[in-house]
C-alpha cells in the first residue's frame, strides 16, 4: 500500500495509543473512563468556578456561546480564566463576543466566498493560490483510501452510501494553507490560539500535531486520512450541527479497531443572541433516544437506526460505534486526538445555538448597516461571510463528497445489491432513511 501522499513524512512525536491507557474489553486500549461531565452533567468543581464568575459579572446574564464554552473547557484553564477575570474584568466583554465564533468555525459552514468581478470562481482560486492539479489529485487519492477503508458505507450505520467527512475543517485546512491575511485574523484572536484560552496545551498541542505535522512549516496544515470518515449525508449534517457527539473510547492493541461512544446532544432551546446566567445548568444527554431536529420548524424528533452489534435499531447514547481497517499503516483508522477535539466543539456547537441557524448567512446581504446594531450571531455571521477563507467547507468538500457518493453507489451497486439503496432520499439527499428508519431497516430486511 502506498503511503499517504498529503502529508509531508510524518516528524510529530511518536503518537501513543492513548493517555494513560488501560485494558478493556476485547482487548481495547482505552483511555480515561468517561464521567459525568461526559453526559454534560456539570461537576461540583465546574458549578463552583462559574458561581465564582457569576459573582463577578453581578449576576449579568451572559451570551449563550460564552457559556458554552466555559462549560466544556478544561477545568484548569476555566479557574485560571476565572482567576484573571477576577484580576482585570475588563477582559470578559471581549471574550464573550470572541467565543461566539468557535462554534460558527468548527460547524463548518463558512459561506461561499464572493466571486470576484471577473467572473473566476471560488474553487479557480483556490486551486490557483494552493497548487492546483496535485492538490488536486492528493485529495482524491485520501478520500479513495477513507472508501476502502470504511469499506464504501457510513462508519455509524454500516450502509451504503456516504460520504467522506472532514473531522477537523477542511474550511480551516484551505484557509490555512491559503497565507492570506484574513478578515478572521484581523478581527477575532486566531482559531488555535482561543482554543488556548480554555485547553489545556498538552491537550491542544495534541490536537494540533495531528493537523500541523511538519516540523519544517509549522504554521501549514496538512490534510490527511487520519481526518477523515465516512457518514451518511444527514448524519454528517446531525454531526455539523451538534446534535450528537462521538466520544472516542480507544483502539485495540494493533490498532485495527476504534470504538467510539454515540451520545446525544439534548437541544438546550437556547439561540446565539439569547443571554443566560453564567452558572446555568445543562440537560443532560443521558439515556437519550433522539434528538429535536434543530433544522425542522415543527420540532420534529429525529431518530437514526445503525446496526449494533449485529442487531438493526434505533441509536440511544451509550452505543459503542466500532470502526476497523485491515491495513493500520496504509489505511488507518480516524485519530483519537481529532476525535476527541470534535467531541467537545461538536457540543460546543449544541450548547451555543450555532447548529440550529438555518438561514444566517443569507440574512441582511443587502443591509447596509454597520453592524453594530444586529444581533452577536449576525455580526460573527457578517464576519465570517467576509473573511477570504478561500472557499467554504460546502463548497470545497463538494468534489470530494462527489467523488464518495458516485464511487459508493458504483461500488455497492455492482458487488452488495441491497433492497436499502432503494429507499426514500430526503432534502435531495443520497438515501437518507425517513419514515421512523424506514420501519429500523424494514425490521432489518425482514430478518
């Protein structure tokens, strides 16, 4: 198997099968037992430190995403925050409107860049400023090795079609590969060095190796396959908007199976513009079964059937999701690192409204406003569709997720017929399962 051809040779430190690992079942390396905090069940240490911030700001409700933000942060970046905002209060109006662009970035819907006058487009550009046909061809060649790697099927329900998902954004990959100085660096602190703020840097350090693997430019971000799954295209957008989480458990010894843990995001009923108490609680995702569709105006409840375990159901949190590879060196297996770095800014997406915005970024195009009177959301919004990120994650992944759908459906077409293919699409989507899973599977194909 030839080696993957994104990344310069790998220089990052010698990468450990997990922190501080200890032995599971199945022999699984795993790491950290989950607790509550996990389920967002907030710990008498967190409930303390924000009671602290509260005081502080004199019981002044605060923006949704700063709260969602000090609820998932490490809980020893949160004291010393709160330490120096006791310090210099003057710090925390800045903060609060700065941590509204986390869950905006991470959701991976930047807006289409605007086409300049002479009609070039947006991905001309790109491939102009970041080298065209071999990029090109590198990224067609990673995301054919993701497809054979989850065996052409959505890592979660184990069918057919999908599509190649970026864990980290690709959006943040272009933008930083692009050596422009954007609207996004001008206006708010860069993506990684808020990520500071509030993670701890051996934590962040980790999530950045995994991105940034050349010692020799290490400001460039490469793509790679470790960043990469296969998801149904609904459920790529439940996980872009926060409506679950994916919670890495841990590989087993040679590294040809992961085990990821699905949690449900209950949704807090809460908008980016509204303001809450600092030491606010947060519902629980426990033992949940189905999530309200932020995108449905009627509060739809959406459920997802998988297969677990060899049996066809509906998801609930708690379910372990296994992915393997038969090849860990050629084709391995997503990074527990990214995953973990997606499995708090995915809740952080949840927590701070940013995942129930349907119609944004079309909003006030022609307002001639300053901004300054809109909403925190719409001016993060405006700043966002500014910013020369080269390109969007909608609109740069498109060839890619192109070149997964055609080559799944191809692929299981002409070697796994299966009566699913046939089943209803939704949104103008490759088969979305409806219709309560298509009655789970049409009781899983009717045994």
């Amino acid at each position: 198997m030839e080696s993957m051809d994104i990344d310069p040779p790998d220089q990052s430190p010698s990468h450990p099968l997990l922190p501080s690992p200890g032995r599971g079942r199945s022999n699984t390396v795993v790491g950290p037992q989950h607790n509550g905090e996990d389920y967002n069940e907030l710990s008498a240490e967190r409930i303390e430190l924000l009671n602290r911030m509260d005081i502080l700001l004199c019981h002044k409700p605060v923006p949704v995403p700063f709260w969602a933000v000090l609820v998932f942060s490490d809980l020893r970046e949160l004291n010393i925050f709160v330490t120096e905002s006791e310090k210099s209060p003057y710090l925390l109006e800045f903060s609060m409107h700065a941590c509204a662009a986390l869950g905006l970035t991470w959701r991976q819907k930047e807006p289409r860049t605007r086409l300049p006058r002479n009609g070039s487009s947006a991905s001309d550009i790109e491939e102009k400023s970041s080298g065209a046909s071999s990029s090109t061809s590198r990224n067609k060649s990673i995301v054919q090795k993701a497809l054979q790697r989850d065996d052409f099927a959505c890592v979660i329900r184990k069918t057919a079609p999908a599509q190649v998902t970026h864990i980290y954004p690709h959006c943040l990959i272009v933008a930083g590969r692009t050596k422009k100085r954007t609207n996004t660096v001008r206006t708010y602190p860069p993506f990684w060095d808020m990520l500071k703020y509030f993670w701890g840097p051996t934590r962040v350090t980790a999530w950045r190796s995994q991105i940034f693997t050349d010692h020799n430019q290490p400001e460039t971000p490469y793509d790679n396959l470790k960043n990469l799954m296969c998801l149904g295209d609904d459920l790529h957008r439940l996980w872009n908007d926060g409506c679950f989480a994916l919670r890495p458990i841990g590989y087993n010894t040679d590294k040809t199976t992961l085990k990821l843990e699905f949690i449900w995001q209950a949704a807090q009923g809460k908008t980016m513009d509204d303001r809450i108490p600092v030491n606010s609680l947060v519902l629980s995702s426990r033992n949940l079964t189905c999530v309200l569709d932020p995108k449905s105006k009627s509060n739809k409840e959406r459920y997802v059937a998988a297969r677990i375990n060899h049996e066809v159901r509906e998801l609930r949190t708690g379910d372990e999701i296994v992915l393997t590879t038969s090849d860990p060196v050629g084709l391995p297996l997503p990074d527990w690192h990214l995953l973990d770095m997606a499995f708090v800014l995915s809740r952080i997406v949840n927590l701070s409204g940013a995942g129930s915005i349907a119609e944004l970024f079309e909003e006030n195009s022609d307002d001639e406003s300053n901004g300054y009177d809109l909403p925190v959301s719409s001016r993060v919004a405006e700043w966002l569709e500014n910013s020369e990120m080269g390109g969007s994650e909608e609109s740069n992944d498109e060839a890619e997720s192109d070149i997964s759908r055609n080559q799944a459906s191809s692929e299981i077409t002409s070697t796994q017929p299966s009566p699913l293919k046939t089943r209803t699409a939704i949104d103008g989507s490759q088969m979305i399962l409806t219709e309560r899973e298509q009655a789970i599977f049409q009781r899983d194909d009717d045994e």
